[in-house]
C-alpha cells in the first residue's frame, strides 16, 4: 500500500512539473524616466506608469521597472543602469523604451539631441536587446499637462516624439505613440479635472510636500492607472506576442 502511495504522489509531482514546464513566464523589461519609474511611499501620491502594468496581465507576465528618475537615454547608459538590464533580457523576453523628457535637457549628464544623438542611442538599445534575443517596443514620452488658453494642450517635447517614430519605422520595430495617446486622455479630463492624473497637491496633504505641489509631469496613481491602460490597449494592436495574457 505504501509503495502504491509512493509512486501516486511521484506521478502527481511529476504531473505538475509537467504542466508548470507549459507555463512558460514571460519578462517584460522596463527602462526609461522618473514618468515610468516606482517610488517608494514617503512620495506618494506620484506613480510611475510602470508600476501599474503588470496588474493587467495574468501571472504569467511579470514587470521588471528598471526605470530611474532623472534618466536620458545617454544617463541612463553612462550609470550602467543598461548594463544591468542587458544582462537581464534574454530570448523572448520584451524591452519597453521611454525616453524624451530629460533628453531635451541641456546639460553635459543628460542631453541628447533630437535627430542625432537620441536617435543613434535608441537605435543601440534596440540593436542589443535583439542581439539577446529580446523584442524592443519604443514608447513615446507621456505629455506633460500644459494648455493654452483655449483649453488644448501644448507640445513640450518638440520634436522627440516624431525622431521616435523615425528610428521604429528604420530599424521596424513597434511603437506606441504614447504622446498623443496622453494628450487626448489628459484632454479629456478637462483643464481642472486632469490635475487629479497628475501630483497636484495641497499644502500639509501628504508629508513630502508640506508646501504643497503643482506638478504637471509626474503621475498620481489614478494617472497612471490612465496609462498603462492606454499601453495595454496599444499593445492587443501591435500583436507582438502579449494579447494572450492580458486579463480579459
């Protein structure tokens, strides 16, 4: 009877070793800006997108944010952040790109010009996560909450956004427009309705901002939530791979 009992729960574990083998868990790897990045909670209520992703896939998909604040794509190479990253991906796993908001930035850490040294550095991201075996998927920065006065919402980015969709189209690798995607969401909130997205807090509300703080950057929670949808939606057209294990 033991020996019986024996092999039945030898054949289980091997059963379920089996099926767990089909489970094959997909990486998705992030790197980009302080618009992507996790936060601890002494700064909430700002939220990187990125820490919003992963709930809408199935437990298959894990999210892996290596996103830093403050990053370009030159910054986030020379701190050898992308070292790490790099050595992470691995066949079929998935990079996602954000960067613009800092590479505008003229200072000699940061500063990548659009059309020359932005492009030739996205165009060494995508060239190396693919020679491991990755798939690179480029994302535009997320708009920043600036209107006119008639109500429509300013372009901050100049022209990184559309140096982006030059180097997806050179090197044919999927994009999501993510600029003017946050545009029309940010749009239609409305001018006092979108600063509930965004960390707009007041005075002594949270214990990191005791002055308070306007800022039209940087997600809360809702507005990142808002985001990640947006990609998510984005991603079941670009029919990369990932449709299957986005929760229904």
């Amino acid at each position: 009877m033991k020996r019986n009992y024996n092999k039945t729960v030898l054949g289980l574990l091997l059963l379920l070793l089996v099926f767990g083998c089909k489970q094959k868990r997909v990486d998705i790897f992030l790197i980009g800006d302080s618009t992507v990045a996790e936060y601890k909670e002494y700064y909430r209520p700002v939220t990187g997108w990125g820490e919003k992703l992963n709930q809408f896939f199935n437990d298959n998909v894990v999210v892996h944010n290596f996103a830093v604040s403050g990053s370009s794509t030159k910054r986030f190479r020379d701190n050898l952040v992308w070292k790490k990253v790099h050595e992470c991906l691995h066949e079929g796993s998935y990079l996602f790109i954000q960067f613009g908001h800092n590479d505008e930035k003229k200072d000699t850490t940061r500063y990548a010009a659009a059309g020359g040294a932005y492009n030739d550095n996205l165009k060494r991201y995508i060239t190396e996560a693919r020679q491991k075996g990755a798939i690179p998927v480029l994302i535009t920065p997320i708009s920043r909450r600036i209107f006119d006065e008639e109500g429509h919402l300013l372009k901050t980015h100049g022209s990184y956004p559309s140096e982006m969709k030059k180097v997806a189209n050179e090197m044919n690798a999927p994009l999501i427009d993510l600029t003017n995607l946050t545009k029309t969401l940010i749009e239609s909130y409305g001018v006092e309705g979108s600063k509930k997205l965004f960390r707009w807090v007041e005075p002594g509300e949270y214990p990191a901002y005791p002055d308070g703080m306007k800022d039209n950057t940087h997600l809360t929670p809702l507005g990142a939530e808002e985001v990640s949808k947006l990609i998510v939606e984005e991603i079941k057209k670009l029919h990369i791979g990932l449709d299957k294990y986005i929760k229904k």
